[in-house]
C-alpha cells in the first residue's frame, strides 16, 4: 500500500516517467521514439500502458490450459463465455444507473493467438476532459465489467483471509438475479472447457490489476453464487485500513482498541470502490467503516463463513486532498 513516507529514488523515477508520456505525443514519430529509449524494463512497459489505456475498462484475457490446443479452442464454448459475460455486465451497469433498460455496451476488440487471447472493452464515449476525475469520467458498463472481472479474480484468488472470512460470498451478495445467472454459467463454461485463465484489466491511468480465472476459482464462484443470506448485523467500527486489493475489491481493516487481525471487507458499490482506493493510499489514516456482517448458509443447509460487505465509509484524519467527509 502507498503512503505519505519520503519518495523513494523508484517511485521518484516512475513519477518523471509517467510526466514524460503525458507529455508526449505518442503520434509523433520523434516523441515516440524518444519516449520508448525510456523504457526499460517490464515495469516501465506496465506504466506505458497504465498511462496509454482506453478511459473506460478493458479486460484482457489469455485463455490456456487443457482446453486450448496451440492457439485453438471450442468456438461454442468461447462464444458462451464471452456472452454470458455480456449479459451479467449489462445487468450490473442496469443496476448501478437504477434502470430496467440499458443497452448493451461491451465490445469484443479481438480475438488472437497467444495461447486464445480475448481483449473485452467498454466504448470511450466519455469527454476526452482530463480534468474530470477518474470517478466522474467512469460509465456505468465500466463500472460493471470491472465488478464482474473483480468477481473472477476474487473466486480465483489463492491467498486465504487473515481472519478466516469469505469475502466472495458478500461480493456476490445483491447481484441481479440475471448477472448470478450468468455468471454461474460462465463458471460452468470454464470447467466445460478446461480452461485456466490469466489476464489484466486496464484502464486510462489507473494501476493494472492481474487476474486469474481457475477451475478451483470457478467451482468457488458457483458455490458462492448457491449460498443464501441469513439475517444481517450493521456494524461500525473506526481502525485503520491495512490495505485494498483493487484487482478483487476487498478492503482490510484492522480495528481501534481491539488485538485482532485485519478484517476483510467486501466492497461493491464503485462509488466505494473509488474512496476506498483512495484513502487506502495513506498509511495509518483512521477510518470508520459501517458493514453488513453474516454467516453464509450453504445448500445443504450447512453454515458456511463469515462474509462482510461495506455499507459506508468516511476518514477521521485530515490528509492534504483527502475530505474528512
């Protein structure tokens, strides 16, 4: 996590680094050649892109594992991945903007060899306006296919929580039922296809998050999508954020006045999302959180983990550029 220390001689050169594409015209032939005698390592080729990226989502992936011969794989399979995928981002962008209609906004950029390569993208319909802040500039369906990508990512992920929770089953908690559908669907692809699946998704100045979609993630994803919610408890408590995986959307907090380890919390809603990242920068900054804590039950009427998802969140520290509200 970031924080408010001395700049470091790394961090001092990625900062002129980023000012120099910035201010380069990456159309000119004399700029970009310039430019790329800067490059010089995987990182720097990371905030090349971080800083090139379309404004609005683009989720890219590399299909690989038992079901992809050479750069081949079932074209039937694929294309219902890929709808489904669709279909449940349509729903989550429907329920960000609190509309029944919404027309379907994501394209398909290309589909490539290297392994099976699928790059999935959100138009720029937005105003090409760089004083608009990353949060007023992002669109509903880049919103969407963000929550959807962190779905996968979280299903997947392999590092278990300090405090024994399971994050994924409060993300999934309150997705439209046509996006829970469509996503059980595209896990069930996944395990049709013997797919395993690594990827990023990219956006205009924004940290590139790695993904991984596996047959292990999937089987979690559709546990997670059959599980009901008990009754809820509101809880607040203030502590300090000890970190935000903004690939998976879960933030951690560790308490005030309690000797307990960080507690994991689910964040949904993007506007969250983006004021959760940003406080996250500072170290030590005291928060109060308010969430929704409940135990899972699975199908067979067996109690699963604790899963928590945040309701609000405002700073009780004043940090330069950072509102106490």
């Amino acid at each position: 996590m970031a924080g408010g220390g001395t700049v470091s001689v790394i961090e001092e050169r990625e900062q002129l680094l980023r000012a120099a594409i910035r201010e380069s015209d990456l159309d000119d032939p004399f700029d970009f050649s310039s430019l790329q005698g800067l490059i010089r390592s995987d990182r720097d080729r990371q905030i090349l892109r971080e800083e090139t990226a379309p404004k609005q989502v683009v989720l890219d992936l590399h299909l690989g594992g038992p079901g992809v011969d050479g750069n081949a794989t079932s074209a039937d399979l694929l294309a219902g991945f890929i709808g489904r995928l669709s279909v449940a981002t349509k729903a989550v962008a429907k329920q960000i903007a609190g509309t029944s209609r919404h027309s379907e906004r994501l394209l398909v950029e290309g589909i490539a060899p290297g392994s099976v390569r699928v790059v999935l993208r959100i138009p720029d319909d937005k105003p090409e306006d760089d004083v608009l802040t990353h949060a007023q500039a992002e669109t509903v369906d880049s919103k969407a296919l963000r929550r959807v990508a962190g779905l996968l990512a979280l299903a997947s992920s392999d590092e278990p929580e300090p405090d024994g929770s399971d994050p994924l089953a409060a993300a999934v908690e309150g997705l439209p039922i046509e996006a829970r559908d469509s996503l059980r669907a595209a896990a069930r692809d996944v395990l049709k296809a013997d797919w395993e699946i690594d990827g990023a998704v990219r956006q205009w100045r924004q940290p590139e998050d790695r993904i991984r979609v596996t047959k292990r993630g999937a089987e979690h994803l559709r546990s997670a999508l059959s599980l009901s919610v008990p009754e809820r408890t509101r809880r607040t408590i203030t502590g300090t954020l000890d970190g935000f995986r903004r690939s998976t959307g879960v933030a951690y907090v560790t308490p005030h006045g309690e000797d307990m380890r960080p507690l994991a919390v689910a964040v949904g809603d993007p506007e969250l999302f983006h004021r959760v990242a940003t406080m996250a920068a500072y170290d030590d900054l005291p928060v109060r959180l308010t969430f929704d804590e409940w135990q899972a039950v699975t199908a067979d009427g067996g109690v699963g983990r604790v899963a928590r998802r945040l309701q609000a969140i405002e700073s009780l520290g004043a940090q330069d550029g950072l509102p106490l509200s």
